[in-house]
C-alpha cells in the first residue's frame, strides 16, 4: 500500500487558525473491536475489524459529512505549524544540547565586550546594576504636543513641565504633564525621567493609532507583551539561523602575498572604520572553516566598495568565481567600471557584465564562459540568480542592496549562503548601539566615520521662490556640476522641465521616473552618469544607489511631502566627491500645509543646522537598519510600543537570551493518562485496508517531531479524506503527546477537576508563553506551582473532552516555541 510517511514537498493547505473553537462532536456507527497491543505504543484498543467480505464493494473515496469536512482544531493547528516552522527550519539539522551550550557562551562573551565598548558611546543610558541599555528621553528635550510612552501606563501627548506643590509638602516640585485619552497626567521630573521614552515609528508618521487610558492600563500592557514575544522570537529565529550556518564547513583561502599589492592599489587613505571592515572579511576568509555571511553598513561614499574588491581578489586568486549582484543595471554598470578598472592590472583575471540590453548570442557565449570557469567575476541583476546561470566553482556572492530585491530573489540569495560566502553592502546605516548589541547573532562591519577628504554637505531650507531655484543651479553649472531635481510626484514633472527650459536653454535636461519604460529610463540615466545630462529632473527613484561625482547639488520641491529618512537618503546623492555639496529644501506657502505637512516641516526645521548632522533622519534611518537586519515584516511589530521602548527590550532580549530555554523530553518518555478506546467505522476500516499499519505510521511520525505528524496528518487526509471523529481522537492523542514532548512537559493526568502537567520548564518561561496566549480562557486557568502546571477546570469532563481540552491547551502553549530556545 501507498505510504503516507510526509512527501518532501506537501500541498499546503491554507486555514484560518482559531485556537479557541472545537470541533461539534460526532456520532459514527462502530463494529465490535478486536484489541491489538504495542509495546512501544500508548495508543490502546484502536481498530474495529470489519465484518464485510474482502468482495464487497470498496467505496471510491471515504468521506465524513461535507460540512463535518472543514477547518477542523487539528487543521487550524496544522496551518499554525506550517506558518511557524516553515521549509526552512525543517531543512537546518538539530542542535544538540552540548552544541548549544557552547554556542550561548560564545554569544555571552561576545555581547560583553559590545557592552563594555558601549559604555563610552551612550552615556547615561546603562540600566542600573544590569549592563543593559536605556532609550529613556530627557523630559526638557521634548516640545508640548510630542507623543511619549510610558513604560507602565502607555502612549500620551507631552503638554509641557510645571512647579507643582504635592500634597505632603510645602515646597513646589517640577512636574511632567501628560495628556492621555481620559485624563492629565503629572509625573515628579526624576519618576518621568525613569520611565518615558520618545514615540517614534518605522513609518514616517509620529502620530500614535490612539492613545492609552489612564483607568485600564491592561490594553497596554497587552501590547507590551505583544512586542516583547514579537523581539522573542526575532532573537531566537536569529541565532537559529546563526547556528545552523557554523555547522556549515568550507576550507580557509590561503593568505595570498599579492593580496598587499592589491590592497596598496587604493588611492585613499582608509579610515578606521574601513581598516577594521578590511581585517573582518580577511579573518572571516582565511581563518574561519564557516562560509562568510556579513554585513558591510555604511553610509553613501564611506568606502563599501573597496570591502567588497578585496573580498573578491582574495577569493578569485584561490580559483573560484566571484559574483556581483546589483539591483538595477544602472548599478551593475557602475560595479563592472569600478571593478574592470581595479583589476585591469591582473590580465588573466575576466570580468563579465551579464545585461539584457546585450545581443542572445553574447549572452549566449558569456553564459558558456561562466558555466566553464573562464569568466572570473560576474557582474549583474538579478538575472545572474536565473536557472541557466551555470556557475563553474563560484565561492563568492557579493549583493549590493539586498532589501530592493523581490521576495523570490531574496530567497535565492539565502540559499547561497550555506555553500558559498556571501558579502552585503548596505546603505542603509544602523545605530552603532543595536550592532553591538547584536555581536554573536548577526556578522557585521559598520563603517561610519567620513573619509577625510568628504567636506559636509550644507543644507540650506525655505519658501519655493524660483529665483532661489535658478540661483542655486546656475552656481552649480558655473563651477562644471550636475544637479538632481527632485519632486515627489511624476506629476509636476513636465512644469518644472518647461521653467528649466526657459531658464536653461542651451543646457541638456532629462527627466526619469518610474512610469518610464526601464530601457528608457536606465539610458538617461547612464547619460546623467556620464555627465551629458547637466540637469536630471525625476522622482525619488534616484534615492539610493547612484554615484554621481560631479552632481554637488540636489534641489527637492514640496519637502514637506518627502519623509526624513527619505529626505537623509536623497541628501546623499550628492557630496561625492571634494567640492562642497549644496541640498536645496523648498517647501510652499505655510498657510497652504496641512497639520501634519507643518509638523514634518517643524521638525526639519529643528534639525536644518550642519551642527546636529540630520539627527532627526538618522534616527529615522536606523529604524530602515532594524529592517535590513531582522526582515522587513518584522518591523510591523515596533508600532506597539514606538521603537525607542522597542530597541530597549530587544538589549534586554539579546542579553538574557539563555534564561528562555525550553528542554524538550523524549517522545517515548511522555505519559498521557487518560483511557481512551476509540472505535473505528467499519465502512473507514474497510476503506483503509490496513489500518494497524497507518496507525504505526502515525506513531512514527509523532515519534520523529511536530513537522512529520503535521505532514503525515496532511497526507491520510488528502488521500482518504476527512477521517471519523474515533481517528481524530487517535490523532489528537498522538499530537498531544508530541506537544508535550517540545514543551518539556513528560506526564499529563486529571484528578477529579484538576488537570495536572509535570514538566521541567522554567518560572520565566511559563510566564513567557502565557502572557502571549492568545485564548484569555486557558491563559486565566494556567498556574506554576514547582515543576507543575496546573489548572482547575469549572466540572470534570468526560474522557473524550478532557482529551480536546488538553489539545486546545497545548496548542496554545506550544504556539510560544518559535520565541524560545529549543534545545
């Protein structure tokens, strides 16, 4: 008979997931049972024996009543498994406990030294007695209607600091007040200064959905929760991914002598930051027997590239391939410059640029060269992932700006790093605290300081006028520049080429958007790049990515409209080279804003000085950091608590990530004592042929882990259909006992009302899982009590609903184990 062990890739089956319901309970026509006995197996008297004649007619197909055959809790449960576990984590091999405990030491060590060069970079902000980090905000440094969080109470709008005098005395004392939705609130200054943060959010807004109530601070505190489970479980997904890397093994390249001479070709001097991003990738190259995975984070002209080349010759002189991978071709184009020029002393070395806008038969012809090992470096889109790139011995991937690539492309790329090493370059700079913090979980080089020579850019923000607009490109073109103009609409587009025209009419000016066809749009923008167009009028597509060094001046109309990490971004286009650049914010007429443009503006006012370097957008930046390091639908998570108490909980998460350790028990070793002797259907038992066998199976895949029981479940049910309540209740069993097993629980039993789990987790841990159940009515039920769980039902329950009970219990305790440690 067909086995129905999981198949390597399963439909999926998308439900909706509700813990809280139960399936109606069914009545089913049953024979008399023969008892069969397992010694390995609690599952008891199982199957009826069917008195039907091996003649008798086989039903096509058995099925439970249609409307029986839905979404049923064992499905819902399925659905949950497949989300949360997923191919990926099935496919990285088990850890074992010795391996772990290795590994959280090497993490501890390491996040103590991040933690003492912490000290030096944030003062003021080390949790008293704990190492940990602070967000908190100066009360003096806010302005009357900002929104803050308070760590107890939640979201309010800052009014402003007064002398008060308290009751219990005659002297005045300063007060914080702040507004919340059903009342005033005033906070002693140094209480205030202990517990409220600045409300900040991944988007560009500030405002707040809502803000909390003073009478029931427990929707807060159930958000709270929210984002410490959501910092849980990134945590740990991190240093799964961490873990099952170091497994995999690669030999060192060799410390090649020429290396020097390479290194010696670069006309800078380098900065620190640079010099240490060099010996990062050189130790990870040549000393670790682990593929590379590493970030380079750097703001625009901090000097990536060089990384990335040296990265590259170290491994092309060992004889393998390196690959590029950019996100548009404009880019690609700007790589294979930069790298044919570079290595256009070391002739034997070959450097290929694979584009659409070549003929079939050069791609035809560089596509043999990679496949035969006779191109050196590849440089492209994200073409160079497709099925008929064949790479010979390919040892490096370096992708520029991974976060612009589609969620099909980024998959690619992760299924490189476990074979090859892999370099990433970000613009996209992260705060210097949160990559401390992360040393252990995350391989990162952060390059922040200027080259030397890079003179500041000078921002200059007013009232549109076009005189001011001609004024400043006709200082730029008179000195031989290039200038963006940059508007946030396509539409207003052609107005502004026409006054540019009428301006400017011996001067070529393009426009380039993204309604433009890409051919189209990536030859103006090769020609900008080229220095034959003067004036280049687009969108924010420009934003990232672009080195124009002889573009010095950017003009950006209607600012109010752009976000200040935007804004940060398309600032840095220019300011290349080493001419002092020029950034050119107009906004309109005030009176013609909305509340929320004249905030934007207000608070790009509060930063236009030179002096405080952007800080509001760098903030903002930081937050598109978080993104590049955890996943971009991470970020969603942060809207709950504002992202300054955000980043708190995650120092705090990172530094005590070993007390959120579960220890599951063998399979075997769990008890479940309930007596339950189901009865099967003799139209089902007749259907399944052998269903002794199917049983075994069943048993097996419980055995083995969660996945193969969910897979195996899937499997019965697509080729038998729905199966009768008496196997559901087989099943349930089985599931109940693989549950218990991740959760370190080894004996289920009931006494009278009482329901009774023996088990090894931790205090900490079990409040972790119940403060994120999502059912209130097991959740309220659930106490700790030594090495128990327990909880007191409201009567006894008959065996078959203590049996769903348990079910829908586990299900939502197991629900936590992607935010703990499993090992």
């Amino acid at each position: 008979m067909t086995s129905l062990l999981p198949n390597p890739d399963p439909i999926t089956i998308p439900l909706v997931f509700k813990l809280c319901s139960f399936p109606p309970p069914r009545r089913l026509f049953s024979l008399r049972l023969r008892r069969f006995t397992r010694k390995s197996s609690s599952l008891l008297p199982l199957v009826a024996v069917s008195s039907l004649s091996a003649t008798a007619a086989k039903p096509t197909r058995w099925r439970e009543k249609p409307e029986l055959a839905e979404s049923d809790s064992i499905s819902l449960l399925n659905e949950r498994i497949r989300r949360d576990i997923g191919k990926r984590d099935t496919a990285r091999p088990a850890m074992d406990s010795e391996e772990t405990e290795k590994y959280i030491q090497m993490v501890k060590e390491q996040q103590e030294r991040g933690l003492q060069k912490l000290k030096g970079i944030r003062q003021g902000t080390e949790a008293a007695g704990s190492g940990g980090f602070s967000y908190k905000v100066d009360p003096y440094s806010l302005l009357s209607g900002d929104y803050v969080v308070h760590k107890k109470v939640g979201i309010g709008r800052f009014v402003g600091i007064k002398f008060d005098v308290p009751k219990d005395s005659s002297e005045p004392l300063e007060y914080v007040f702040i507004e919340y939705a059903d009342g005033m609130a005033k906070l002693p200054l140094k209480q205030a200064s202990r517990l409220l943060y600045r409300y900040n959010l991944p988007n560009e807004t500030k405002r707040p959905r809502t803000l909390s109530r003073l009478s029931d601070t427990s929707v807060w505190e159930r958000r709270k929760t929210k984002g410490k489970v959501a910092i849980q479980k990134m945590v740990v997904d991190l240093m799964e991914l961490y873990l099952h890397r170091l497994r995999q093994k690669r030999y060192p390249y060799p410390k090649n002598p020429i290396m020097a001479d390479f290194a010696a070709q670069f006309p800078y001097n380098a900065t620190p930051d640079q010099k240490q991003a060099f010996l990062d990738v050189e130790k990870d190259l040549t000393e670790r027997e682990t593929p590379m995975d590493r970030l380079i984070c750097g703001d625009v002209g901090f000097g990536k590239t060089e990384v990335a080349l040296r990265a590259i010759f170290c491994v092309v002189s060992a004889g393998k391939q390196a690959m590029v991978l950019a996100p548009t071709i404009v880019l690609a184009k700007q790589h294979y410059d930069v790298i044919s020029e570079r290595f256009s002393l070391y002739p034997q070395i070959k450097v290929g640029l694979l584009s659409r806008f070549q003929t079939k038969a050069e791609k035809e012809e560089y596509l043999e060269m990679i496949k035969s090992g006779h191109l050196n470096i590849i440089v492209g889109t994200h073409s160079l992932l497709g099925s008929r790139v064949v790479y010979s011995n390919l040892g490096l991937l370096v992708v520029d700006e991974e976060q612009r690539f589609g969620v099909k492309q980024k998959e690619k790329i992760a299924s490189f790093k476990t074979s090859v090493d892999v370099l990433t370059l970000s613009a996209t700079p992260i705060p210097r605290t949160l990559y401390l913090a992360l040393t252990g979980f995350r391989d990162a080089s952060l390059i922040s300081t200027p080259p030397p020579e890079r003179i500041p850019i000078k921002t200059h923000l007013s009232s549109f006028r076009k005189e001011k607009v001609i004024e400043a490109i006709k200082n730029e073109l008179d000195r031989g520049g290039q200038v963006f103009y940059v508007l946030p609409r396509i539409k207003g587009l052609e107005e502004v080429m026409d006054f540019l025209e009428e301006a400017f009419p011996d001067i070529d000016i393009a426009m380039a958007h993204g309604k433009q066809y890409s051919k189209q749009l990536e030859e103006t923008m090769e020609r900008f790049a080229q220095g034959k167009i003067k004036i280049l009028i687009c969108t924010n597509i420009v934003e990232s990515g672009l080195d124009i060094q002889n573009a010095n001046t950017i003009i950006i109309q209607d600012v109010q409209q752009f976000g200040l990490a935007q804004l940060y971004q398309l600032r840095g286009r220019v300011g290349r080279a080493d001419k002092e650049a020029h950034a050119y914010l107009f906004y309109p007429d005030k009176s013609l804003l909305s509340d929320q443009a004249l905030e934007r503006l207000s608070a790009l006012e509060e930063c236009r000085e030179l002096g405080q370097g952007f800080q509001l957008a760098e903030r903002d930046m930081g937050i598109r950091g978080f993104g590049t390091i955890f996943g971009e639908q991470q970020t969603g998570d942060v809207g709950n608590v504002g992202i300054d108490l955000f980043f708190e909980m995650l120092f705090e998460s990172l530094s005590k990530v070993e007390e959120l350790r579960i220890f599951s028990v063998p399979y075997d070793l769990v008890k479940i004592d309930i007596n339950i002797n189901p009865r099967l259907p003799s139209e089902y038992v007749n259907y399944l042929e052998n269903p002794m066998e199917i049983i075994n199976e069943a048993e097996k895949a419980a055995e083995k882990d969660m996945w193969s029981l969910m897979q195996f479940t899937e499997n019965l049910r697509r080729q038998y259909g729905k199966e009768p309540y008496s196997m559901e209740i087989i099943l349930k069993k089985l599931y109940v006992r693989r549950m218990a097993a991740d959760l370190g629980v080894n004996r289920i039993y009931a006494s009278g009302k009482m329901v009774v789990m023996k088990t090894n987790m931790s205090k900490k841990v079990f409040k972790l899982i119940t403060d994120s159940m999502t059912c209130d009515v097991y959740r309220s039920s659930l106490i700790y009590e030594g090495d128990q769980i327990m909880a007191e039902l409201l009567l006894e329950l008959p065996r078959e609903q203590l049996l769903n009970w348990m079910f829908q219990c586990l299900s939502e305790l197991h629900a936590s184990l992607p935010a703990l440690i499993k090992y």
